[in-house]
C-alpha cells in the first residue's frame, strides 16, 4: 500500500486561561490593541504539564479513540520547538507513557511549520512495509521560554497539542505537498541558544529565551505562504477553488485574512481558533484540525489544505483528501 489517510484526530489543551486583560495587568498591553493586531482574547497556559504530558494525552485520546492498541503503533513523531529535553526525544517520553513498545519514535525541529514537516516525514515512512499505523502530534509549551517581559512578543503565543493517527489506505488521500526551508532568514526567530563558552570547563549553559523580528516574520508570511499553498496545489493538479478547507498556522488573523485575499479564495474556507488559543506553533494545525472535525466542519472526502510557517524559516503545505 501506497499511501495513508488519518483515521483519528485529537487535541489537548492546558485549563488554565489567561485572558488579554490579565497580560495587561502584568505589562504595558490592551485588550484592545491584542485583538485588533492579532485576533487573539485569550490563551490557555500550562503550569503542571510538560509538552510530552499534553503530547502523551493526545496520544491517549487517539488510540482510544480508533480503537488502535497502543502495541500496534509504529512509528511516533513530534514535532516541537519546546521539548522537554535535549534527550530523550518528546516522541520517546510519549512512546513510554502510552505504552506503545514497538513504535520507532523521534522528534522533528521545524517550528510552526513541524506538523507539515512531520506529516510528510511520516508520509514516506508509511511507505515501507514495517510502517502501518503513525502517530503525528504537534505539542508546546510555549510558556516556558516566553519572555514574559517582552510584550511584542509574550502577548502572541499559547500552550497546547494537537495529533492524528494515521493508518495505510489503498485509497489517495495524500494529493500534494510543498516544504521549503529560508535559512537566512534563521535570525528572525530564535529561542533555546546554546553558545559554546570560551573558557573550559564550561558552565552549564543557560538558553536564550524566545525572540521574533514580527515585521520580517510577517511579510515571509504575507509572501512565501501563498506561494507555497499555490506549488502544493499545482504538485496536486487541483485548482485553488477546489480546496474546501485552509487549515492555515494560527500564528496571527490578519495574515491568515490577508493570505485568503492574495489566494482570491473566500475567508470562509480559512477557519481560525487563534481567538481562544493564541498561536501555539506546530500544535495550531492539529488542534484546529481535530476542532473542525468535531464540530462537522471538515468531513470526509473533502479536500483540506494545511499550511504551516515560521521558525527556521521554513514553510510547508499538504494537500489532502480527508
Ligand atoms: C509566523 C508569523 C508570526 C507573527 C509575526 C508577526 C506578528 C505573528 C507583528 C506585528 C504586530 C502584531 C503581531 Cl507571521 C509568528 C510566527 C511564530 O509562530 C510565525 N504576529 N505580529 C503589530 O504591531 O500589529
């Protein structure tokens, strides 16, 4: 068998809320000026749970919620930009917490654009006879390496996980796809810097905390995402009017909204959660994805876009028919 299609969808988001009044207690912000920059009210931040919790408790839901046994798992990925740990891997402390022994399990680093990058690795796997059924979860802990001093950046992000298993299909499920990497362009968002200290013995080091560059990072977006969406759909040989839904990175609402503008397609195809979550990097698209599908938004057989985009800088797009 050639190909995959997503069997279960899951999210996981942390119970505590902070609203935009709250940060403006804590900083030199509004609620107003949070929502009409970026269309985010509220955000859920987590003080227990670590990124491989809120991964393993998606991971929990999917298996119970397709009736897969843990044991049948074959391959686990994560996609993070806040793990745990240098080692073990996300994946691997989530292959442990659910128990599923013979799963191949491995973190991938691509940011907000990690669940595509996943997705697509996980896509090749399933390829091989050894690969039938994978878990692709996007999780973070954004929180933890927020700098809660800066408001230009602190006021945007959220805590959250989102995930899909994946099964082998005889059917096309998978129509196109489209990543592309901006190296040069690594300075405009950096968080967890490790230098190497010029004296020995080293002291242990301490990491950077997040840092975004937003103009440079928002016109990337406003540019290389409709780009990327456009190379995705023509791999796919459909026409843009064909996608039914784009699942865009929930990274800000006016990019979304200007997205949808340069791609002439209605805003109504582009659903947005980014109002109770903020942006939660590679687990935006999976939890959106897992709430369209709950509340009958998306529904089988219809063609579904996911764009992803951010740190690295990288972009990545996959087509699908769900
Ligand atoms: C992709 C994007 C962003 C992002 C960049 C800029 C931005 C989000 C800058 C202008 C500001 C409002 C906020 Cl496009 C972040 C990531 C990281 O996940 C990825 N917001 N803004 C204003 O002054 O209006």
């Amino acid at each position: 068998m050639n190909d995959w299609k997503i069997v279960s969808t899951a999210s996981v988001t942390p119970n505590k809320v902070v609203t935009n009044d709250d940060l403006s207690q804590l900083m030199d912000t509004s609620d107003e000026w949070i929502r009409s920059r970026t269309g985010i009210k509220r955000r859920h931040i987590s003080t227990s749970q670590n990124t491989s919790d809120l991964a393993a408790a998606v991971g929990k839901k999917l298996l119970l919620e397709s009736g897969c046994p843990a044991q049948d798992v074959d391959l686990i990925i994560v996609a993070t930009m806040s793990p745990d740990s240098y080692t073990p891997s996300t994946a691997a402390l989530v292959q442990g917490k659910i128990g599923a022994g013979h799963a191949v399990a491995f973190d991938i680093s691509a940011a907000c654009s990690g669940f595509v990058y996943a997705l697509t690795v996980a896509s090749a796997l399933l390829k091989k006879p050894a690969f039938n059924h994978a878990m692709v979860i996007g999780s973070e802990t954004l929180s933890k390496i927020i700098n809660w001093e800066d408001r230009s950046t602190a006021v945007l992000f959220g805590d959250g996980a989102g995930g899909v298993l994946l099964s082998t299909s005889a059917d096309h499920h998978l129509l196109g796809e489209d990543l592309a990497s901006f190296g040069q362009l690594g300075d405009k968002i950096v968080a967890g810097q490790t230098p190497v200290a010029s004296a020995f013995p080293a002291p242990v080091a301490k990491l950077s905390p997040f840092t975004m560059d937003g103009r440079a990072v928002y016109k990337f977006a406003t540019h290389e995402v409709p780009a990327s969406i456009k190379r995705a759909a023509a791999k796919a040989q459909i026409d843009l009017d064909q996608v039914d839904h784009f699942l865009l990175h929930q990274a800000n609402a006016r990019i979304i909204r200007q997205v949808a503008r340069r791609l002439n397609q209605p805003l109504a195809k582009f659903p947005i959660n980014i109002d109770e979550y903020g942006n939660t990097s590679a687990a935006s698209e999976p939890i959106l994805l897992a709430e369209c599908v709950k509340k009958g938004v998306i529904n089988h057989g219809e063609i579904v876009a996911l764009a992803g985009f951010g740190g690295g800088l990288t972009t990545g797009t996959i087509i699908i028919k769900y």
